[in-house]
C-alpha cells in the first residue's frame, strides 16, 4: 500500500483551516508490523481513519493494493459486551474452524465462554484483533491500543500479533506515542511530527527471537531511543512516552 502526498484540513464554522495533516507520503509492506510513532494529538487516529476509508482527503491519493480488505480497531475496540468471546466471533463469521484456528492463534482457548467486561485491556484487544482476522482483513489498523495494558499483557500481544502476521501473511499498522511499544512491536517505525502531522524519518528492525521487554536494555533498543528522542527534540515534538 502505498500513501502519497496525503493532505487534511478541518474547517470550522467561522471560516477558520486547520492542516491537521501535511503531504505525508509513505508505504506499507506485506507480511509486516509498522508503527506511525508521534505526539498525543497529532493526526495520527486520523491518518488511520483516512486509510480505512472513514474520513476524506483534501488532497493526495492512497493505493492500497494489493491489499483487498482494511479494519480499523479503534483505542476503544468495538464488540458486545454482553457476549462472550465466541458469541462476538460468530457474529463475524460462523465458520468453526476458522475461528477454532483464530482462538488458538491468540492464545484465547479455554476463554472461549468468557464474557469481555470482565476481561482486560489487552484480553478485549486480542479478541477485537480475532475479530479483524475473522472478517478476512489483511491490513489491520490499530490505534493507540495497548494503553494501560501491564507488560506481561503487551508480550503476550506481541507474540500474537507478530505470529500472525507470520502464518497468515497479514499486515499491521500500528499508531501509537509510546516508544517501547514501537519497538517491541515493530520491523519499521515511521517518525512523525505534528501539528500538522508530517512523516520525516523511517527505521527498520532486524531483532532476533521473541521480543520481549529485556529487549529493551539492548544496544539496538538504546540507538533506536536516542535517535527517536533527538528527532521529536529537533522537531520541538512532545507528548510521548519513552522507554
């Protein structure tokens, strides 16, 4: 998928423009996990709105092949409270080995019965994520959606989400203000400042094995750290949650 020269304004009721979004350009590959890392506040829930078809441009064009089909999990996901995990995923798709497949996936068997208003933020994501999968979406974007999850959650996350995308040839883009996040996450972060939202660096990952947080006291973790914070220094760029 590929964004090119994307532009957005608001406009308010007295004649007044906002540029919320500033000729951002950049691509998304196949089979991988990508991070829009920038600001609280910054255009980035809008940014993935416009991907998912659910906002307006005010200038640009987006390609998305050869993607076929785009969810967009909301901070907030969405699913019935008052059902259980495999009630919400019979609403997507009725097919039982599918969602048998789905269930081991994530690491959800056993939970199968489980109601998700007494689950945790990170339970209630995964099953938003199964739900994704359930729809056929290969391009899964995601918003800010670990925020107040525990560590232990976010690596069992992780393990699922990069497992995923491994065995069924997925993509994921991830927008988040938290750096850790970033990196345990991701194979390539985009750096971006806002207000207006604008993309100016990219980095890649090669990490080896299982991510997890002692990944984070490495020498790739600290590089990433001192390059990401001197960007949003020079960039006069706040709002973010180091490692």
């Amino acid at each position: 998928m590929e964004i090119i020269n994307i532009i957005k304004k608001y406009y308010g009721n007295l004649g007044s423009c906002q540029n919320v979004i500033n000729e951002i350009s950049f691509k998304i590959d196949e089979n991988s996990v990508n991070t829009i890392l920038a600001p609280s506040d910054s255009g980035k829930t809008t940014l993935l709105k416009i991907i998912a078809g659910l906002e307006s441009i005010d200038g640009g064009e987006i390609k998305l092949e050869p993607f076929k089909k785009i969810v967009y999990i909301p901070t907030q996901p969405s699913f019935l409270h008052w059902f259980s995990v495999k009630e919400n995923f019979s609403l997507i798709n009725e097919n039982q080995d599918l969602q048998k497949e789905i269930i081991m996936l994530l690491g959800l068997d056993g939970y199968e019965k489980h109601y998700l208003n007494e689950k945790s933020i990170g339970f209630q994501f995964l099953v938003s994520f199964g739900m994704a999968l359930l729809s056929g979406s290969d391009l899964v974007l995601v918003d800010e959606p670990f925020t107040g999850a525990s560590k232990l959650i976010k690596e069992r996350i992780c393990k699922a989400v990069r497992e995923t995308v491994k065995k069924r040839k997925i993509s994921i883009l991830i927008a988040t203000s938290n750096l850790s996040d970033a990196f345990l996450f991701s194979d390539s972060i985009f750096l971006m400042k806002g207000t207006p939202l604008d993309i100016v660096e990219k980095t890649g990952f090669s990490l080896k094995g299982e991510r997890r947080y002692e990944l984070l006291n490495s020498k790739e973790a600290g590089s990433f750290q001192k390059r990401a914070e001197d960007f949003f220094k020079n960039n006069k760029t706040g709002g973010l949650i180091s490692f």
